[in-house]
C-alpha cells in the first residue's frame, strides 16, 4: 500500500449579484415577497 500525503487548502469564492425591480437589493427583494408585493415587471 502507498503512503500517499494531503495537503488541504480549503478555498471558498462566494459572491452573488441581483437586479431586482421595486428593491435596491436581495433583502429588500425578500421583505417584499413576505410583504406580498409584486415586484413582476413586463421588460421592454
């Protein structure tokens, strides 16, 4: 059997990016679907 050696760099990229309509940002998106409002819009 072969010895073999790890070596173990964990690296984690994590980013996100939204655009949502009636909202400046996810959390405000999020409030505004428990709130009920509707943020569908027709595009152009």
């Amino acid at each position: 059997m072969m010895n073999q050696k790890y070596q173990s760099d964990l690296i984690a990229i994590v980013g996100m990016a939204c655009r949502f309509t009636e909202a400046n940002d996810h959390n405000q998106f999020w409030q505004n679907l428990e709130q009920g409002i509707n943020s569908i819009r027709n595009s152009k």
